[in-house]
C-alpha cells in the first residue's frame, strides 16, 4: 500500500469515527441537554472564531507546503519554519491590543442581535489563535509526511472534546460559563500535543533570519490570507447571517443539517491531508505526468466514495431524523439534499483546488474566494430574508457551482488537464439511477431497522454496479481481497 492509501486509510478512520462522535453532539446531545438556543450560541461562537482564524495565521501554513520542497538546505527549511510561526505570533499580539483598547465597542458589535454572545466573546479570539498556530505546527507534520496524529487532533480531538463536555453538562457537572471554559483550554491542550509531536518529528533551529525567498513567501501568504479570508466568510457567513436575520435556534436546525451534509466531504478531507505536499513537489519538479495522475485518481476514487455517501445520505433522511427524533430540526431537511449536491461536485474536482493553490497561478485564489465572499454575503442576505434557512442552502450551492466551474476552467486552459473522464460519467450515471430507483422503495419497519435495510441495498447495489463498470483499480483490488471468487482480469 502506497503512503498515499495507506495514510488516507487512516485519517479516513479518524475522519469517519470524528463524524460519528460529532454527528451524536449535533443531532442528540447539543438538542437534548443545550436546547436549540443554546447550541445555536456555541455554533455561532465557533464560526465567529473561524472567520478571525486567518487574520492570524496570515497564509503561512500554506506557504510552508508550498515553499518546503523547494528548500535546498535545512537552514533554509528551519528559517522557513520559524517564519511561519512568528509571522501569526506577531499579528495575534497586534490583535490582542487592539481588542484591549476597543473590547466594549467590539462586544456591543458582537452582542447586538443576542447578549449572551457578547458575554462570551473572549472564545472567538482564544480558539482563533490556538487553531492558527495549531494549523501551523500541522503543515509542519505534513510536510514531513507525517499526517496520521495531525490529522486525528485535527478532526477527531475537538469532537471528543465537545462530547466530553456535553456529558459533563448533562450530568450537572458543568454550567455554560464552565463548558466555554473548558472548551478553550481543551483546544490548548490540543495545541500542546500538536507542538511536542512536531518537536519530536523534526526539530528546526529557531532563526529570526528572513528565508531566502522571503518576499515571494510574504507574497503568497498575503495572497492566501485573503483567500482564506474570504473562505472562511464563505463557510461560517450563513450561520452568522441566519442568528442576525432569524433566530439562534434557527442556526442549531441549519447547522445539524449543514453537518449531514458535509460528510460527504471527509473521504476528501483525509486524501488531501497528504496529497497537498505531493502536489506542491510534482509542480515544483515540473513532473506534469505526476500531476495529471493525481489529479485523475484524486477525483475518480473520491467521486466514487463520496457518491455512495450522497445516496446514503439523502435516501435515509427522513428515516434518520424519525430515528433520532429531532423534532423542530426536520424543517432543514432539505437543506442536507442541497448542500450535499454542491458537495459532491467539490469533490468531484479531485485534487484540483491543491494544483491552484500551490502552482504560480495561486493568486486566482484571491480573485475565487473574493468572488464567493461576495456572492456569499448578497445571496444570502436576500435568500434568507425570502425563503429562510432554505435559502441559505442555495445560496451555497449557487456559490459552490460557480466557482467550481470557474476553477476547472483554470486548470483545463492553463494546465491542459482537467479532473474528468469516461468514468466521472459512469458514476454519476449510477448516483442518479439508484437515487431515483432506491427512493422509491418504502421499507414500513421501525425507523432503523428501515434505515439499515436500505443502507445495506444501496452499499449492495453501488458496490456491485461500480464493480462490473471497473470504476476504480483499488475497489477491484478491496473487493477481490474479501471475495476470492471475482476474478480480477
């Protein structure tokens, strides 16, 4: 098994069990023990906390993938590292006195719409800053081909984290202002784990020397910054803008919802955790051969996955909310079928979005994710003023579908290579004849019994479709171990 796989094969079980743990925060103990006002606060909070993110880590987290392979000597790889660690260690002091000096005008801002927001604005600047410098020390592991641990504190330690504490408050253990604590101090702890591992994997000589490329590091981090900007506004400006348009509860209904959905990316999450810096080292070699691999396999076996997981999904829905008994949370149903559309042409794309980013054409970046934000911001506004939590949704999916587009135009006019073939057609093929088919099929069981039946028909029936088609080699290969009898040509 390559690295590739084989580190895919774990972060996808980190990624999958991190699903699992925060899918149970979100539908069950967030709604039962919060209540929807709460959790809608909590949610609120984080994603305020996300979109502060990038101002601190400025891009560097970035440039350390994009610039390490081109490092000659280990001096300049540790001049590399130290600058991307005190470049968002000097932004987030800057930000501190400013907040220092403006913190009643910045908590009025914060608490205009829900006071209690306003009480525990210190959150968004503590978990931003942790999460920057976590992000960092991460890229670090990843470069290094390192990115099993990472990719766990990543994506499984804060779920855990939030169920630890979720039970905690549900036995009484806790009141809210405990549970904001210890949410903080547990994203420091993650953040401790993080630094001593990287330590330990490669230790660099901290140096205030500027690296070689300084200005065009500076540059690229700039220009990621802002995209990272923007695609942060674009990712947590809906939960925002929903709290400040409707209610906090109507942002706990769209956030399980948003969260449903986005499972349908973890198969993504966890290839691009190691893929990145091979792109990084197939553009910075010109190796083009490479690139056109990764992108054609990248986008093949995660159109693949991540359509068995659309039609899991979106054909048990009902049956899954029924099972779980969300009650007023089920008028965002159809939020899950609209987000997950515009998710499974993400993934789609493969690798693409990596190829952009770490080629010379990074600055398109900015122009793509300053594009969204807008959009994002006006869509929005009108849509939820309209159609509500709905049009949130499309107002994602709108935005998803342009600047996909947009990306494969890029790529296809500069590159000459694009993420599709003779099989991206043969699965969509497949997602759109048993979505159409599977739904139609009314098992009258209890909820989950009815949902494992239809899982196991769809699991049963994609498996054996993509199979005979020869989708994918490693499905060939996966299959072939457990079932001897196929013959493999």
């Amino acid at each position: 098994m390559g690295i590739i796989a084989k580190q895919s094969f774990y972060n996808s079980v980190s990624i999958a069990l991190a699903f699992l743990i925060g899918a149970f925060n979100t539908v069950y103990l967030y709604p039962t023990y919060m209540g929807s006002a709460l959790q809608g606060l909590v949610v609120a909070l984080l994603a305020l906390s996300n979109l502060v993110q990038p101002f601190i880590s400025f891009g560097v987290q970035h440039a350390v993938i994009k610039f390490y392979s081109s490092c000659e000597t280990k001096e300049e790889k540790d001049k590399l590292l130290s600058f991307s660690l005190f470049l968002p260690l000097l932004v987030f002091t800057i930000l501190l006195i400013i907040t220092f000096f403006f913190h009643h005008q910045i908590t009025d801002f914060i608490a205009v719409e829900n006071e209690e927001m306003g009480k525990y604005a210190y959150l968004i600047l503590a978990v931003a800053f942790s999460t920057s410098l976590f992000e960092v020390f991460y890229n670090w592991l990843r470069i290094q081909l390192y990115s099993v641990f990472g990719n766990f504190l990543k994506e499984f330690f804060p779920r855990a984290l939030i169920f630890t504490l979720l039970l905690i408050y549900a036995f009484g253990g806790l009141d809210l202002d405990g549970f904001i604590m210890a949410l903080i101090l547990g994203y420091y702890l993650r953040l401790l784990l993080v630094v001593v591992y990287s330590l330990i994997k490669y230790t660099p000589k901290f140096s205030f020397a500027l690296p070689h490329q300084f200005k065009s590091i500076l540059r690229y981090s700039l220009l990621i910054f802002m995209s990272g900007t923007a695609a942060s506004l674009i990712l947590d400006i809906d939960k925002s803008m929903i709290s400040n348009i409707l209610t906090v509860e109507n942002v706990a209904y769209y956030s399980v919802a948003i969260f449903i959905a986005a499972v349908i990316e973890f198969p993504g999450r966890a290839m691009f955790q190691i893929i990145s810096p091979l792109v990084a080292k197939a553009l910075n070699d010109g190796d083009a051969p490479t690139l056109l691999k990764l992108l054609k396999k990248s986008a093949n076996n995660l159109l693949l996955i991540s359509g068995l997981l659309f039609l899991l999904i979106n054909l048990n829905l009902n049956d899954f909310y029924a099972w779980v008994n969300l009650g007023d949370y089920s008028v965002a149903l159809e939020v899950v079928l609209i987000v997950s559309l515009g998710k499974l042409f993400t993934m789609s794309l493969g690798c693409l979005n990596n190829i952009i980013t770490n080629s010379k054409y990074y600055a398109y970046v900015f122009w793509f994710s300053t594009t969204s934000a807008v959009l994002a911001v006006v869509l929005n506004l009108y849509l939820i003023q309209w159609y509500g939590i709905i049009g949130a949704a499309y107002a994602t999916l709108m935005v998803i579908v342009l600047i996909n587009f947009l990306k494969i135009l890029l790529v296809q006019l500069r590159f000459k290579i694009n993420p599709y073939s003779k099989k991206t057609y043969l699965t969509l093929g497949i997602v759109l004849i048993l979505y159409f088919t599977i739904s139609e099929v009314s098992f009258e069981f209890d909820p989950f019994v009815s949902l494992v039946l239809r899982s196991i028909l769809i699991i049963a029936a994609f498996s054996s479709l993509a199979y005979i088609l020869k989708l994918t080699f490693d499905l060939q290969q996966f299959l072939g171990k457990f079932f001897p009898f196929l013959k493999k040509d």
